[in-house]
C-alpha cells in the first residue's frame, strides 16, 4: 500500500508542475508602440491604441510561454488624422480588407535572455520573427499575481506589403523600411 501511495503522490506532484496558468493583459498599463525614419533626419512615433494579449504559461519564469496578440488596423494613431488616414489605406495596412494585426508564439529563454519567437501577420502576410524581450519580473497585486514585460524588436514593412514609397531629392526613402517596435506589457494572473 506504501507504493500505491508514494506513486500517487508522484503523480500529483508531477501534474502540479505542468499545471498551465492563464495570464490577461492590463490594457490600461500596456501599450504598442512603433517608430519609423522620415525623410532620413527624423522619426515618426505611432501607436496602436486597440490591442489584446494573453498569455499561457507553465513555467514561474514564462519560458516556454504560449503568446496571441492582436491589435486593431483601425485604432492606429501617430497623432495626425491625415497620415493616419493614409496608413489605414492600401498604400499601407489596408484596415477595412485586413483589420487586424496578429502574433502567435511562444516565449524562449535563452542563457538570461528571453525572445518571443512566432508568426507576425500583417496583411496577408505571415513571417517568423524573434524579438527582444526583458522580463522585469513579477510581484503580488492587489488582485493576484502581476508579470511585467518589455518586447522590442524591428520588421522591414516591406515584407508585409506596406509597399507606398515615395523618394526625396537625394533618393532616400520618405518613409524608412525598417520599423522599430517597442511594446510594454503588464499581465494579470487570470
């Protein structure tokens, strides 16, 4: 009977290790932000105010982590309705034929450094992508558990169909290729 025991007790033990623990995102302490070169001299900053995440987990440390993300086409913002009517356009995203921007992934730590590797769906377009994530750690809310995150990364807009190009004089781009990423997320233990 002692075996039975000690074998059930394994069990349960073991099962308790891969229990998966739901994270939701704290939309009011999280943001997606992006940045793109301008006429070579400056930098254009935008942000997508509609967005969603959740995160699954089952690991304390969130490797191996299981991440979906989306963001609304349409709540892009970089403070100027002329050009964020025109990036909701063909030229760009194309918000009323492809509403949605989507990640789906996973969490990987490597050594002390953590990336969230997956598809990146712009468009009609899906690429893997690996960006950058700093882990800053987890502390006891008011409400439970809370986790904290900084993801960053660059894509080239290119890739994704975001085609409109348009030169200056000295043949630079109008807009850059290469978009920087940066998005703060705070995460609530479900």
């Amino acid at each position: 009977m002692n075996k039975y025991h000690l074998l059930i007790g394994a069990l349960l033990i073991s099962i308790q290790g891969f229990t998966q623990k739901a994270w939701m995102l704290d939309k009011s302490h999280s943001n997606v932000r992006f940045s793109v070169s301008h006429t070579l001299i400056s930098e254009v900053d935008g942000e997508f105010r509609t967005f969603d995440a959740k995160v699954v987990s089952s690991s304390d440390d969130f490797n191996g982590a299981e991440v979906e993300f989306k963001a609304d086409v349409a709540s892009i913002s970089t403070n100027n309705e002329r050009r964020d009517g025109h990036l909701k356009s063909d030229d760009f995203f194309n918000a009323e034929q492809y509403p949605e921007i989507n990640f789906s992934g996973k969490i990987q730590k490597e050594g002390d450094h953590y990336f969230l590797v997956g598809d990146f769906t712009i468009r009609d377009v899906t690429k893997k992508v690996k960006f950058d994530v700093k882990y800053n750690g987890q502390i006891e809310g008011r409400r439970g558990k809370v986790a904290g995150f900084k993801v960053t990364g660059t894509i080239n807009r290119f890739d994704y169909g975001l085609k409109w190009n348009a030169a200056i004089e000295s043949g630079a781009l109008v807009v850059g290729k290469d978009v920087t990423i940066t998005c703060n997320v705070e995460l609530n233990e479900e």
